[in-house]
C-alpha cells in the first residue's frame, strides 16, 4: 500500500528550511578559519576563543541576561497578579476593556513602544540605562504572561475552589495550594516567553539604552554595521545553543507537571 503524497508536509519543510538555514549558515561559518563567509577555510575554535577574550562583549551578555531574568521574574509576577485579577472581575465590559489594551500591546510595533518609552523617560527625566532598559522589558513582557496565564486560570473553573472552601481552605491557601500549582504550567510558559522576548528585543531597546549600557541584540547591530566579524557567529551559536537548552528544559518541566497532574488525579479518583 503506497502512501500519498502530501503537500502539506512539503510546506512544513520549507518552512522549516527557511528558518533554520540561515542559523545553520552562522553556525557553521562560526568554525571557519577564514574571515568571511565566501568560503569555508577549514575548522577551527579561534573565533570561540577570541570570543571568551573579549571581556566587553561577556560583560555586555552578562548584563543581557541578567535584564532578561529580572525583567521575566517580575513581569511574570505582575501578569500572573493581572490575570487572577482579569479572571475575577464580575463585570464583562471591564474585562473585555483590559484585555483589548492587554491586546494592544502585543500587536504595536516595537518602533512605536520604543519612541513612546524615550519619550515618557526624557519628560520625566529619567536616565536612560540599566533601569530604563529593565522598565521597558518588565512593561512590554507583561501582556504576555497576561495571555499565558489567563486560559490555565479559565480551564480550572470555581468548581475546585468551591471544594477547597468547603474543606476549610482561607484565601492564602487557596492560592498557595489550588491556583498556583494549578495554573503553573501557564506561569512556566510566560516566563519562558518573556525571557525569550527579552533576549532578543532590538527595537525598544534600542531607543531607551544609553549612558554607556547596552545589550546584546544592539551591540551586535553596531558591530554588524562596521563589516563582518565571526566572532559574531560564535556568539550567534552559542546564543542558539542556549535557546534550544531553554526549549528542552520547559518541556520536561512540562512534562513532569503533566505526569504530576496526572498521578494527583489518580489518586484522588
């Protein structure tokens, strides 16, 4: 029996093609011994060792990551706080109202969140910097977590925390011990996705970094623009190489609360 074929998978290839060519491109070129990337001139590490001697750029990714985990820790914290409370507001039209502005900022461009950011810090006279960098990936990172957590908030219904009223729970403990390990999978996945979205934003930051800080995403635009450097590819292929270890570890810390869910519900039934 001969199976047909099916155009859709080879669109599924293409795209994924389109995608990953021009990393694997970086990738490889980042183990060349040429300068350029017209040909491959043979392996070698160099460009990986000029890389770790160049302590301007691992201060410059240091500071990346440390916005990155800030910024996620705290928006997580704040879009977890908004979506328990987008969930318990009684009224629909107040609700639509904050989740069309939550909208909002998820499909502005970045050009524009950026102008607006260095505008409201020149008028209020706020240094650009650490914090202003900090500020804007905090604001820009909460509608997201806002969009990851709510559904999980959603599918766990009043039913369960009837039940855990009924058995004596206060307030504290309901959220302690009912909504947050139940919605966790949606808190893990908001996080993920503001730490990814920090890492790699260029256009906001770009407006509101100055007094000598900078990130990763600008620095390697400012170094991209002076020619080529295969140092940059090195970075590249370790940044993805990060990327990808971020992308297995949330699916087995999802696949651990599922099994955990999972062994809960069996013991209870």
């Amino acid at each position: 029996m001969t199976r047909k074929f099916k155009w859709r998978n080879l669109y599924l290839w293409l795209v994924f093609i389109v995608l990953y060519a021009p990393i694997i491109f970086l990738v490889v070129y980042s183990f060349s011994a040429g300068t350029t990337m017209n040909n491959f001139h043979g392996f070698t590490w160099s460009h990986y060792q000029d890389l770790f001697a160049d302590s301007r750029l691992i201060a410059i990714f240091l500071d990346t990551l440390l916005i990155a985990l800030l910024s996620s820790v705290i928006a997580t914290t704040i879009g977890t706080l908004g979506a328990l409370g987008i969930n318990n507001t009684t009224r629909p039209v107040t609700r639509n109202t904050i989740l069309s502005l939550n909208n909002i900022l998820m499909v502005s461009p970045d050009v524009i969140i950026g102008a607006s950011f260095l505008i409201f810090f020149t008028a209020l006279k706020i240094p650009l910097g650490f914090g202003s960098v900090l500020l804007s990936h905090i604001a820009f990172s909460i509608p997201i977590v806002v969009l990851m957590v709510l559904p999980k908030i959603q599918e766990m219904g009043t039913s369960l925390l009837d039940a855990a009223s009924d058995l004596g729970a206060n307030n504290w403990q309901l959220l302690s011990q009912v909504i947050v390990p139940y919605i966790m999978p949606g808190i893990f996945s908001g996080f993920f996705m503001a730490l990814t979205y920090s890492l790699d934003d260029f256009a906001v930051t770009f407006f509101v970094t100055g007094n000598g800080f900078t990130t990763l995403s600008v620095e390697i635009y400012s170094r991209a623009r002076q020619g080529i450097n295969l140092e940059i590819n090195a970075l590249s292929g370790l940044m993805f190489l990060l990327a990808l270890i971020l992308v297995i570890g949330y699916y087995f810390i999802n696949q651990y609360s599922s099994r955990h869910r999972a062994a809960a519900r069996g013991r209870r039934s």
